[in-house]
C-alpha cells in the first residue's frame, strides 16, 4: 500500500512499491495530465488500469471486480473544476469537501498528524515512520 495525503491545496505520496510484505521497488505515485492530477493507492496493475481510465485510454475495467484489487483507492484533483474527488474500484467518484484527507494503509496516522497541525507531506513523512508499507522519496504537488 501506500501513503497519500491532501491538505490545503497541497497533494503527497510516498514512492515504496510492495509485493506482500516486501520492499521490492520505488516509483512515483502522483501523476499528472493537462486535465488532472491523481495519486493512487493499490496493486501496481490496478494504479496503472486507474492511469489508462482518468486518461481515457482502453482499459481493463475487470480488474477492479477482481478481489485482488478491492483495496485500490485514489484522490484525484480536476484542474478545470478545481475541485478534489475520491474514487476506489468501483470507479464511482465522491467529490471531497474537505480541509484534509488521506488514504493508504498510513492513512490514519497521517490523518492524526495534519489534525495536530503537520501539512501533507509531513504527514506522509510520519506515517513512513510508523507504516511498514509507506517509505522512499515523497512527493508533493500544489493544485
């Protein structure tokens, strides 16, 4: 899994990449397009199937019925509304009205560091600290 973080117009994500309970690989998890910026969190097949999807690309819309694939969630912001949604495997989008979000299996301590006044990317910061699937380098994006 993963750490995303979002808090005052400001997204974040780790980079470590699992495969069960081991470190395998380091990638960049918040992506970006003319039109929107996501961050996902999930298998690495059903972030890239959500990547073909928010760009219009043929995708694979299986992969998100299949059990494997049930913890597949991600924060996507609409550059032209402005506006942040949520959306996991059913690909149903819930836009956020929120001052701060997060998801992941980290998502709880970064929830609990922005509420003691941290922003996104020290949140992701501590939930590595404390979350043995969020680590590497972590990025973060004004929208």
């Amino acid at each position: 899994m993963t750490t995303i973080a979002y808090k005052d117009g400001f997204l974040a994500a780790d980079s470590q990449c699992n495969n069960g309970n081991f470190k395998v690989n380091y990638l960049e998890k918040i992506e970006e397009n003319e039109d929107f910026v996501w961050a996902s969190a999930g298998t690495v097949s059903s972030c890239y199937q959500f990547s073909l999807f928010i760009q219009s690309k043929p995708f694979k819309e299986e992969i998100f019925k299949d059990e494997r694939h049930a913890g597949f969630c991600c924060l996507y912001y609409d550059k032209k509304k402005k506006e942040l949604f949520y959306i996991d495997n059913d690909l149903t989008p819930e836009k956020l009205n929120v001052e701060f979000y997060a998801i992941g299996s980290g998502a709880y301590i970064a929830y609990g560091a922005m509420l003691a006044g941290k922003n996104a990317k020290e949140a992701v910061e501590i939930a590595a600290k404390m979350d043995n699937f969020t680590g590497g380098e972590i990025k973060e994006i004004k929208l």
